[in-house]
C-alpha cells in the first residue's frame, strides 16, 4: 500500500504544468455542468498540494454562484480529526501543520460534514469499485464515517473524488474504516459508483 501510494504520487507529481492545467480546466467545465454541482447549496472544495488537480478557480465560481465554501481543516491533528471551515474572499488563508493553507476560523463556526451537500475530495487513488486512496491520515474517512454503511441516498453530502485518469488502478484493498466515493471526476469525465437516486 505504501509503495503504491508513493508510485501514484509520483505519477501525478510528474505532470507537466500544462497537462495539469488541462486536466484542471476539464474537471472544473465537467464538475460545473454535474447536478450534483448545479443542486448543491453548500459545497466543500480544497486547496491542491502534492500535484492534486488544482479546483482553486472552481472556488471562485461557486462564491459567484452564492453557494456557501467550505475548506477542510484539521481541528485536531493527534486524533486526526477534520472539520470544514467556511472560505470567501475577505477571509484569511494560514498554513496548517502539513503547510496546507486553511481558512482562519472560530471553532464555534466549524462544520461537520453531515452540514454540507457536496464534499470534493483529493486523493492519491481509486479504482473502478468506487474505494479510494488517500495521503493515508484517514482525515476524510473519519469525517465521512457517517456514510460507512448508509444506503440512505437522503443522508449528505455527496462524496465525490477529484483525480487525474492516471491515479486510477484496476483494485484498491479496502479496510473497515475506508468510505467509498459516491462518484469520482477525472479530465475524462464522471465515474459514477452509487445508485443513480443520489444524482437525481
């Protein structure tokens, strides 16, 4: 796993800028015209790092669009827990303890993410079942754990995993804490791995 974990990372590392702004540009226009974006009131997005698809833009838009931005943070690093943060323009972005940039925020106002619709997710990969392969801190299957197992396609938010084509791989072992991806969004297009009711 963790050799895995470090070839894809490469891989994606590997990306010349333009290709990685071409992949950028497509998940964003493919992201955009999704219902699951377009019906979506509150959205979490982040801020790439480590060659992840750089959606920054896509946080301008969504602001544009009056839906409400959240950004992960990490509310408590020795028991790896995330909260989402609310994110706009006036609010100011400092470095957390992997020196990935975070809003400034009260504890009062964090978010869990049973708050928000729709969760975009980076990751390091996934395959054709839906599982998907973080940095390995396990921030969003904690965060998300409210999903392990819940086939009400009511219950928010939409999980959705955000990925160049080639971070995908044919199996992903699974653990008992992992939570699957509703769907996944690559410069190909949207892999859905959930009944369709969620998308509707």
């Amino acid at each position: 796993m963790h050799s895995l974990r470090k070839q894809l990372r490469n891989k994606r590392q590997q990306l010349s800028p333009k290709q990685q702004q071409q992949h950028s540009q497509k998940i964003i226009h493919t992201i955009t015209q999704s219902s699951f974006y377009q019906q979506a009131k509150s959205i979490a997005l982040y801020l790439p790092s480590d060659g992840e698809v750089d959606i920054s833009s896509l946080l301008k838009e969504t602001l544009k669009q009056n839906k409400r931005c959240y950004l992960p943070i990490i509310s408590n690093k020795e028991k790896g827990l995330m909260h989402f943060a609310l994110y706009h323009k006036d609010i100011a972005l400092k470095k957390n303890c992997f020196a990935i940039l975070e809003p400034a925020y009260k504890k009062a106002d964090l978010k869990t993410a049973l708050e928000i619709d729709l969760v975009l997710a980076p990751l390091v990969g996934f395959d054709n079942q839906g599982n998907r392969m973080g940095m390995g801190g396990g921030y969003y299957d904690r965060a998300l754990e409210h999903l392990k197992n819940n086939c009400n396609s009511h219950v928010k938010p939409i999980f959705v995993g955000i990925a160049h084509e080639l971070q995908r791989v044919n199996s992903l072992e699974k653990n008992a804490w992992d939570i699957s991806l509703h769907a996944v969004v690559t410069e190909q297009g949207v892999d859905y791995f959930s009944s369709h009711e969620y998308f509707s």
